[in-house]
C-alpha cells in the first residue's frame, strides 16, 4: 500500500469504485472516464508502478490479471477489445499503479495515437 497512491486506495475501500471482480491478489472495476463503451482496469493488488517495474515474483499475477481482462470483456458481450497497459507519462500513464486498460464496443484504429 502507497498512502499517495489512488488505486491503493481504491483497493483499500477509502475511494470508491464500481467493481466488477475481486479477488486476493486483483480488483478489476469500470474506469471514471470511459473511452468506450466498455472501458475498465484490471490492477493488482499489490503497488506495482507500471509494466516496466513487474519483477519475477510479480509474473503469476500479471498473468492473471491479463486473463481475467479477457475473461470479463468475453463474459460482458465483448469477442473484440483491446488491452493497454501505460508505462511513464509520455506513455499517457496518469496512475503509476500499474492497471490494464479493457476496452471493447467501438473499432480502434492501429497504431495508437
Ligand atoms: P492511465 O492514463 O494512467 O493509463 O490510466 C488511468 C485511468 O484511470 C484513466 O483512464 C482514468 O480515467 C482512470 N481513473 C483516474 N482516476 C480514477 C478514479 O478515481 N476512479 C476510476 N474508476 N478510474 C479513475
Ligand atoms: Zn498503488
């Protein structure tokens, strides 16, 4: 837990969330500010900054939280979406605890902006 950190502090009830799955290691809840019509992040529960900082004993986790996106877009309507996980600002990270954008329900266009 990081006292300054958002996400933590939506883990720790302190702010809330609109979650869709829970679980001992990660909290999967809808973003505030949806891009698409499906929009959430899956994040860890322990504060890991962003992908560039996942170390060895983080792997299982990251794992899982990549499954679990794909397993709650298919389980919410979704064959097609997107996962986007932002590493530094110039990335567009704006919450340095690392959270996996799931996104679905309107076209993307390749590459990213
Ligand atoms: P980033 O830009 O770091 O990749 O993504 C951060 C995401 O967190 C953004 O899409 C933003 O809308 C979302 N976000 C920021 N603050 C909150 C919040 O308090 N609650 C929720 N549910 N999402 C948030
Ligand atoms: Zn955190």
């Amino acid at each position: 837990m990081d006292d300054n950190c958002l996400f933590c502090k939506i883990i720790a009830g302190d702010i809330p969330a609109d979650k869709l799955y829970e679980d001992e290691d990660i909290l999967a809840f809808h973003d505030i500010n949806p891009e698409a019509p499906l929009h959430f992040l899956v994040i860890p529960k322990k504060h890991i900054i962003g992908p560039g900082y996942i170390d060895e004993t983080d792997q299982e986790i990251i794992g899982k939280i990549l499954r679990k996106g794909g397993e709650l877009a298919k389980e919410n309507g979704h064959e097609s979406f997107r996962l986007v996980a932002n590493n530094g600002a110039k990335a567009g990270q704006t919450v340095f605890h690392f959270h996996l954008h799931v996104m679905g329900g309107r076209p993307f266009s390749w590459p990213p902006g």
